[in-house]
C-alpha cells in the first residue's frame, strides 16, 4: 500500500532543499561581501594606530622640550 502523503511530502521537501540552497546563496555573498568589508575596516585601523602612534610622539616630544601648553 503507497503512503497517501508521499507526494506532500515529496514537493515539501523540494521546497526546503531549494530554500537551502538559496539561504545557502546568501550565505556565501553575505561572507564575501564582510570579508571586503574587514579588508577596508584593517586599513583604517592601520591609520587609527598610525595617528594615535603621532599623537604619542608628539606630546613626548611637547614635554621633553618643555613646550607643551595646557588646552585653551
């Protein structure tokens, strides 16, 4: 005797599979798309650091030349 449901379950289970494979999709482009992201994201903390790295020499500098003035 066939299971009356074989063919509901049959297309229920195409649909999750296609849906998987599309969310698999998205997935992947959304990886892609973060992974440019975080490649920009590094370059400007190398500047952050750059900066910060200036900044640090400059008041070294300031106070070792006893030139530093307090803020207005």
């Amino acid at each position: 005797m066939e299971n009356p449901y074989e063919k509901v379950q049959t297309n229920i289970l195409s649909r999750i599979i296609a849906n998987v494979e599309r969310l698999n999709q998205s997935v992947t482009t959304m990886n892609q798309e973060l992974s440019g992201i975080n490649g920009k994201n590094k370059n400007i903390e190398i500047i952050g650091q750059i900066c910060e790295n200036y900044n640090n020499s400059i008041q070294f500098n300031l106070e070792a030349t006893g030139n530093k003035r307090p803020p207005f």
